[in-house]
C-alpha cells in the first residue's frame, strides 16, 4: 500500500517514512501544499498523511480540493497540540482521523492501519477469503491454518488484491499502489510477483486469474 506524507518539518518527514517503511509501506514524501495538490492529482494513494500547517498552500486547501475531486482516500491530518479548531475544521472538511504534535510513532502506526484497512473486509484486522486468513498487524498469512512465508513485494501485492477481491487490478494499479516514485518495477517484474504468489496461494485453493491484457483478479472464495 502507498502513503503520501505531507510534512513540512524535514525530520519528521524523515521519522515518519522511516518508520512507515518499515511497517511495509510504500512512501512517497512533499513538503509543501502545491506540491501535495500535484501528487495527488497524479497518482493514487492508499492514505494521506497530512500535516495543517504546511508551507505554499495549507493543508486544509489540500484536503478541500482533494474531496472536491470526489476523491476518498483516508486522510490522517497532523495538528498542533492545543489546536481544537483545527481539529474541527479539519474534520469537518472530510479528514477521517487526527494527531496531536507531538504523537508516539506507535500510534501513528495503528491509526495508519485502522485507516488502510477500511477497504479490506468490512474493516476487520484479521482478514479471510476462502483458505487463506490475514492478520494486517503482524502482517501474517496463514492457509488453512499453516504459516505461509512471502516476500515484502508479495505481501504488498496480497494486500491490493484482498482489498479488491473479485475484482480487476491492472498492473498499473499494482505499480501505482505498490511503488514509490522513482523505484523502477517493469510489467514483467510485476508478472514475477504475480507468478510467485500465486503459486504459493494455489495448494490452499485461492485463486489469482488473469484477465488478458487487463490485468489480474482475485477470485472471490466459494460460498462456504
Ligand atoms: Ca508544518
């Protein structure tokens, strides 16, 4: 999943994405609110980390024009401690959650999950579809009921697909969502990571098909 981190401050920019990172996110970081408006008009992001007080164009500018594109990804807004107006207002504007500055990077990272996971099964950290069970916050899979190991890039893409399962992912859509700019991954990089999980999904049933020249899906379990 990609997040974009707007923060003006050089090092909790730093903090954030380091720390982002290491949960399995891809980041992609801007320092100001022109630059902010810019990529999100240009790619999608699975959450908006997005700090009020920010330099060119104020965040919550950001956050209006964002859902004036009818646009609903999440967005976390970091604020000032004592600012309750901004709070208010920022949420009111179409925010989905807040953070007071100074704020545990813990919790930031169990509200980036509560946030990314609003698309995957109705919410739910544990997640399951047919043999397979997820658990977003230890990042675990587990086939009937087994371990299975993946690599980062697999766990990625598992994560996009169990978000749109039974429905069509294009192999843009899976750059978009799995890279950060300037990490090159070909279509056939892409083929390699499908081909890896799919093979290690298949003895528990769970089935990734290809649309030809669309892309992939995850087919939807049977009825139990
Ligand atoms: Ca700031």
């Amino acid at each position: 999943m990609r997040i974009l981190v707007a923060e003006d401050d050089p090092s909790l920019a730093e903090g954030l994405m380091r720390s982002l990172r290491q949960s399995g996110y891809a980041v992609d970081c801007v320092t100001n609110g022109e630059e902010a408006d810019a990529a999100l008009d240009a790619n999608e992001f699975d959450l908006l980390i997005l700090d009020l007080g920010l330099p060119k164009r104020s965040g919550l500018e950001v956050l209006k024009r964002l859902r004036s594109r009818k646009s609903a990804t999440p967005v976390l807004i970091l604020t000032a401690r004592d600012s309750v107006n901004d709070r208010v207002t920022g949420l009111d504007a179409g925010a989905d959650d807040y953070l007071a500055k100074p704020f545990e990077l813990a919790e930031l990272a169990a509200r980036v999950r509560a946030l990314t996971r609003r698309g995957m099964a109705g919410g739910s950290a544990r997640i399951s579809h047919g043999a397979l069970t997820y658990d977003q916050v230890g990042r675990l899979a587990r086939l009937n009921g087994e371990p299975v190991e993946f690599s980062a890039r697999e766990l990625g893409l598992l994560e996009i697909f169990l978000q749109r399962a039974g429905r069509l992912v294009s192999k843009d859509q899976l750059v978009n969502h799995l890279c950060e700019w300037g990490e090159e991954v070909s279509g056939n990089a892409i083929e390699v990571y499908v081909h890896r999980l799919r093979k290690k999904l298949e003895p528990g049933g769970v089935r990734i098909v290809t649309v030809r020249g669309l892309g992939y899906s995850l087919e939807k379990p049977e009825p139990q």
